[in-house]
C-alpha cells in the first residue's frame, strides 16, 4: 500500500514540477552578447529557448532572405536591457513544450509585421490589424497602430503546437511561434 500512495505523490510532483516549468519561460535576449547579428538560417539560444532566424514575407507578398537581426539596447520595445531589432526576417521560436499563453513587447517603427500561430500565418500591416482570434487563441494587442510600443498577448484553450515553417516551397524546420518584421524590436517573450 505504501508503494502505490508513493508512486501517486511522485506522479504528482512530477506533473507539478512540468507544469512550473512550462510556466517559467522569459525570452529576455540578456544571454547573446551585445551588438551580435543573425542571419536568416542562425539559430541561437536565450533563456534555453532555441530561435532560429527565417525568410520574412513583405507587404507585398514577396519573400526575401537577405534580413538580418541584432542584440541591442535602448528599450524601444519598452522591456529592460537587451532586445533585438528584426529587420526583414522572422524569429521562430521552439520553446522546447507546448504553452497557453504567450505575450511580448514590440516596438514597430515602419515596414509590415509577419506572425503564425498554430499554423495559421498573417501578414499585416501593423500589430494593430492582427486578428482577434490567430491559431486558435485570442489576440489581444496594446498600441501596435505603427511607429509605437506595445505588446501581444495570445491565449486561449488551444495548445501552442509545433508546426511547419515554409518560405518559396523550402521548410526551415518546426516552430512553436514565429514573428518579424523590418524596423522591429522584440523583448520579453513570456510562457505561461
């Protein structure tokens, strides 16, 4: 008897341990070293997420690979230290698990904005006309009008899953999350 009363406590410690560190995911841009640029096909770690470093689609549809992004300071996506500024590429996230909720500061400051959830890929003009429901979960959008900071905070019942990211007919791996765009920085890219 005491073996099975042990095995459920262990089962769920272990169910509690998952789910805090699903929930204890701050992509802050603090471990890359300052003024570091990416190109699209880098990968690189932060907070023990991988990101790698995608083709962006521009607001007329056409795809380019010859964007880059950088590990800067200046609080322009209104976080704390470090951020990255993402011109003409996407970042896409593999956050190791699946999660509920994901929120993130932006500053935008001219081009179009990419994101896919789930799948489900947008490109718009600014954070502002993301829809209100992407992948599956509602999209909640502070600011994002252009030319502003603000943050996206994404929730709902359905899991963030992994899928597929394609550019021009070429997979560039499976991915949680993607976002970019051209004068674009990006920090504190919270899980819950």
């Amino acid at each position: 008897m005491k073996s099975k009363r042990k095995s459920t406590v262990v089962k769920i410690a272990v169910g509690l341990l998952v789910s805090v560190i699903m929930v204890a995911c701050l992509v802050d841009f603090e471990d890359p070293a300052l003024n570091t640029i990416y190109y699209v096909g880098d990968t690189f770690t932060d907070s023990g997420v991988t990101i790698t470093v995608l083709p962006f689609q521009w607001g007329n549809n056409t795809w380019t690979s010859g964007g880059y992004c950088k590990i800067v300071t200046g609080g322009s996506a209104n976080g704390s230290g470090q951020e990255i500024l993402v011109n003409n590429v996407n970042l896409g996230f593999d956050f190791g698990s699946e999660m509920q909720e994901l929120s993130y500061k932006f500053g935008e400051y001219g081009g179009n904005i990419n994101t896919e959830v789930n799948d489900d890929f947008v490109n718009v003009a600014n954070f502002s006309n993301l829809p209100a429901v992407l992948g599956g979960l509602n999209v909640t959008v502070v600011n994002g009008l252009g030319n502003d900071a603000g943050t996206v905070d994404l929730q709902g019942t359905v899991p963030i899953a992994k899928f597929d990211f394609s550019a021009n007919g070429v997979s560039y791996g499976e991915f949680h999350f993607v976002v970019g765009g051209q004068e674009l920085l990006i920090d504190d890219v919270n899980t819950n």
